[in-house]
C-alpha cells in the first residue's frame, strides 16, 4: 500500500501502560528516523511523501525483541532500539521497543510480516 | 528535572487501543521535532542533550486539545496536532493528539502542567 514505512515493535511482558508505551514508540520513532537519514535520506523523504505511515506491533518479551532486531540489523535497515531511563514502572536500562525504519515497505515486512499488531 | 522536554497530548474520547495510540503519539513526536527544528534549533539540540525526554498526557475530547493548542500556539511553542487517516478505529480527518516541543521545559509546562498523565 505504501513503498516505504515505519514499524515499531514493543514488548508486551512488561506491564507498560498506554502512555508509557506511547512515549516509548515516539523516541523509538525520532530515533529511527535519524537513523534512517543518515544511512539514506531517501528513505526518509520516500516515506515523507507517502505521509509517513508507521505500524506498532507486538512481541511476547526481550529474546523476541532481540531476534527482530538481530534479522533487521542483517537485513540493512534502520534499527532504533529504545532502553528506558527507568524512571517510571520498567527499570533503567530496560529494553522496551525497537523502532525499523523508514526504508522501502518490502525489506521492512520481511523481517517483521510475521508480527502482530499491537 | 529537564531543561528542554516534548509533551504529547492524546484525546481520550476516541476508544483508541494502545497500538493506535502510539502511532500517533510517534507521529506527533516525529512532527514536532521537525517544527522545533525549523522555529529553534537550539531546542532540538538541547532537547537531545537532555535525553530526548517525553511526557504523554491525556485531554478528555477535541475541544480541550484544540484549547491546549491555541495556548501552545500563543505562547510560541512548537505545535504538531496530528490528524488520522482514518484506515482504522477513527474517521479521517479526526484530530488525535498534538505534539508540543521539545522547547524550554518550564513554557511547555505553562500550557501543559495542569494535564493528567496519559
């Protein structure tokens, strides 16, 4: 639907709430955006064009997270992965969510199609 | 605490579940950074010397956000109000959260410091 995209995978054994998790996506997503341009900004002004569509999707806990990351980082992409200060509810240095992106659609869903949305 | 920050304000009326509202916490994050950028870089940076901190808090409806972005707009703040494209959960169009920041922490809290945490 769109040729480039932003997913953002976050842990769901850590109890975080709505706004936790919310706060934890943004930095996830103003961290891989500056990841992505200064690997390739056309990734970032192709996904700029399409509007900028991001997906936030779940895994169960940190090994899942970890293996995301792991197959993104093989695959060339943009990895933004987030460790809370720990100053509310997770303790510091808690790896919460991981942002994968913007690059082109296609290389994003193959690493993280298998996910589900959050 | 901080010296700069960025507040995100998220409607509460819209039955959202956590997934959606990340998304658009994430796109308001990623919106007001590029305004800020533009109005004052030196917010950015310094917003990024402090950790990027974000605060995610909650308005009961449309009237009360569209309240907390006239004032942010007033006193000069970076101001992203993110309006959905209405793939899922809410009518296209429909105005979500807002992003206010990163900016000088104390006049981000002048508009925002009597709102509940999300």
């Amino acid at each position: 639907m769109f040729a480039f995209k932003q997913v953002i995978v976050v842990r769901r054994d850590l109890g975080m709430g709505a706004g936790k998790i919310a706060a934890q996506a943004a930095h996830a997503a103003v961290l891989g955006v500056e990841k992505a341009y200064r690997m390739r900004p056309a990734w970032v002004e192709g996904w700029r064009a399409d509007g900028m569509p991001k997906v936030v999707l779940q895994v169960p806990g940190e090994a899942e997270l970890a293996d995301v990351c792991a197959r993104a980082e093989a695959a060339g992409l943009p990895v933004a992965p987030v460790r809370d200060r720990g100053l509310t509810q997770v303790a510091a240095g808690t790896l919460t969510c991981v942002g994968i992106g913007p690059a082109a659609a296609p290389d994003v869903d193959a690493v993280t199609g298998d996910l589900r949305l959050l």
